[in-house]
C-alpha cells in the first residue's frame, strides 16, 4: 500500500497507523493458525510440567511438584467427599494452601480420578479454549483482530499454564460474561459471572458492566439465582453443618491471606519505586473511585467501544490493584491490555504501550530477563508497571472520550 504524502517530512503518527495496518492485514482472517497455537502452548505447557515433575524450592526446603497448583485443585476434591478443612495446609500433600471456594472443589471432581497424563492436560486446554472462544467471540471485531488480540496474549497465556493455574479460565469467564450481556443473554451471562467469583472473589467486580445494560432487576435476580445455586452446590458432598464450617474456614483463611504480600500490584510499586508504604485497602479504595470515574460519562454508555474499553479496565484493575498478584495472574491483566489496544484506530502512544507491556510484563519474567530478575525485575515489579501505566491511560481515554467507529479491521 503506497501512501503519497506531500512535503519532505512523514508524521511518526502516519508511519504508526500505517505499520500497524499492515501488520494487521499479514494475519490471516482464519482462526484455525491461532486455535493451533493456543492448544499447542497448553500441551506444551502441561507436558513440561509433566517431563520435570519435580524441583527442589529452596524457599520452602521441600520437594514440590512443577504442577502444584493441579494438585492443590484435586486434592480439594478429596478432602472436602473426606470431610476436611480445605483451609489448612496440608504439606505432605500439596506445597500451598487452597483458596478457593468450596463449590471449586465440587467443580474439580472432573479431574481429580484421572490420571496427571491425562488430567493435566485438560484442564490446561480447557483454561486454554475458554479464554481462545471468549476473545474469538467478541462482537464487532473482525477475525484479523480477534487473532491479533489472542497472538498478543499466547506468552503470557502459556505462563500462566506452566503454573497450572485457572487465571485464563478467569479471564475467559469475565470476556464471556461481557458477550452475552452484550447479546442481552442475561441467564448465561449471570451464570458465568457468578462462575468466576466462586474460582477468584474477585470476580465480583465484573458486576459494574450490569450499569450499562437494560433490565437491571433482571440482572440481579439472575446473579442471586447463580449465586445461590453455586453456594449450596457442595451440600451434598458435605452436609450443613460442614459447608458452614467451610465458608466460615474460608473467610479467615481469606482474611489472613490479605496481609501477607504486596504482590506485583500497585502497592508493590508504590512501596518499591516510591518508598510510600500505605495501607493497602487505601491504595484498592482509592483504585475503586479512580475506577468508577468514566462512569459519571452517562451519555457514553451507548457506544460499544465505551463498553469495551469498561471490560479492558476491569481485567486490568482486577490484577494490578491485587495484593497477591503473581506472574500467572497476568494473563488476565494482558487480556484487558489487547481488547484495549486492538479496539480502535492505533495511535503511536497506544502502540508504545503495547510493546512495553510486551516487553516488560510478558518478557520480564522468562529466560531472557533471567540476569536482571533478582535484581531489576522483581524488585521493581517490572511486570506490572506497563499494566499501571495503561489502566491509567484507559481511565484517561473515557474521560474523553469521543464517538469513534467500531473496532477496526
């Protein structure tokens, strides 16, 4: 494509948009290249976990399967049919604690009599699909952006597979919610809402999306429906008494949890880069209102684009103002990164951005930031500081926002 552009000097804009338009058109509009790499990077990951199926941690003295996490979840299962607290450690079985909801350990009874070869795998290919058909499901996208989006996320997708944990299941779950309220499906979207909150709690912030839709009574009977359902679904396993003492176990095991670390979060950074050691329920209220500000923008609430970016936002917020924010985690912030980047016309700011969270928070923490990981990048919580910077940028983009075309091709 020839641009004629007269004078002697090109904008760095022109050459921005235009690089980024080709790039575009190099992706194939099939999904079937991508859908490969998704399944090949959660069979990747699992198999490596699988070949090296142990390592000694130096942190805890112990030898630690490279797929704790799995274990954690199956092990759940079996002590909640046994009727143990799911809430204490268990280290002669699992180097963690499990922290979620009694209803995960119900949900993992699909895996917990199958064999690691065969379990492991699946559960990474289903945390793998559900985030692959949740963005390939994304309305208004064309399929070369749909494929960019996904292409964009794949390292830090496998990152977190290597851990075998459910982030990218959390993230498909909250994309998918997003679709089928945008589809006014509100059964469905409720259904998956409330599916994401008892995996992580925080998935209860994905109800601020329910502001932008019809039929909010509607909404809310639903998610109270969902929510009843999901609470007593371990009772038959359990008995009431015992599911009480559960959720009661789960709370103070949750409560204790909160004042454990500072994670690669905003108060990470705030405590490593600034030396600023405030409270951290401070730093999430004070995350919470900045959060809500594009929402006093009524007159936006029509455009899809101002939705989309809502839905960016949220998976961003959800990480970086999270205390216990790892590495694995980030597939969900990252996820939030891409709709945004990817939801309109490229300028050269956004374009920047995009790279430096490629560069720093999908890159920092592999082999090729190994020499500065002890020393730059976990100290400076290097991984989530391009995240911080676009929240903020998104925050600022629905401040002023203006009525833009959809999501380009």
């Amino acid at each position: 494509m020839v641009h004629t552009i007269s004078g002697r000097s090109i904008s760095l804009k022109n050459n921005s948009d235009h690089n980024v338009k080709r790039w575009v058109c190099n992706i194939p509009e099939t999904g079937w290249l991508v859908f490969i790499i998704f399944a090949g990077g959660a069979l990747f990951a699992s198999i490596q976990s699988l070949a090296f199926e142990y390592y000694f941690n130096p942190a805890s003295g112990i030898v630690q399967s490279n797929y704790g996490n799995y274990t954690i979840f199956k092990q759940a299962w079996l002590h909640l049919i046994n009727g143990k607290d799911l809430y204490l450690a268990y280290p002669h079985e699992q180097f963690d604690l499990f922290k979620y909801s009694p209803s995960f350990a119900v949900f993992f009874s699909l895996f917990a009599y199958l064999p690691d070869t065969i379990g492991l795998p699946l559960w990474c290919l289903l945390n793998a699909f559900i985030l692959f058909f949740s963005i390939k499901s994304l309305p208004e996208f064309s399929n070369r952006r749909k494929n960019l989006i996904l292409l964009f996320i794949t390292l830090e997708l496998i990152t977190s597979l290597q851990n075998s944990q459910s982030n990218a299941l959390m993230a498909g779950l909250l994309i998918f919610s997003f679709v089928f309220l945008e589809r006014r499906n509100y059964l469905v979207a409720a259904l998956l809402l409330v599916l994401s909150v008892y995996i992580k709690l925080f998935g209860i912030i994905a109800l601020v999306l329910f502001i932008f839709y019809p039929g909010k009574w509607k909404l809310v009977l639903y998610t109270l429906f969902w929510g009843s359902v999901m609470f007593w679904l371990p009772l038959p396993f359990t008995g009431f008494d015992q599911l009480k003492f559960l959720y009661i176990s789960w709370g103070k095991m949750l409560s204790a949890d909160f004042s454990a670390s500072l994670g690669f979060s905003v108060m990470g950074w705030l405590t490593s880069w600034f030396h600023l050691y405030i409270p951290k329920m401070i730093v999430v209220i004070a995350g919470a209102l900045a959060g809500v500000i594009p929402l006093f923008y009524r007159k936006h609430y029509s455009m899809y684009t101002f939705r989309l970016f809502m839905l960016a936002s949220l998976l961003i917020w959800v990480i970086i103002f999270n205390h216990k924010a790892e590495s694995p985690t980030f597939i969900i912030a990252m996820s939030g990164v891409a709709i945004w980047l990817f939801a309109r016309k490229m300028s050269t700011v956004n374009l920047i951005l995009g790279i430096l969270a490629l560069l720093f928070t999908s890159l920092s923490t592999t082999e090729l930031f190994m020499p500065f990981r002890d020393i730059v990048t976990e100290p400076y919580v290097l991984k989530a500081v391009p995240c911080i910077i676009i929240w903020g940028k998104i925050i600022f983009d629905m401040s002023t926002f203006s009525n833009e075309t959809k999501p380009g091709r």
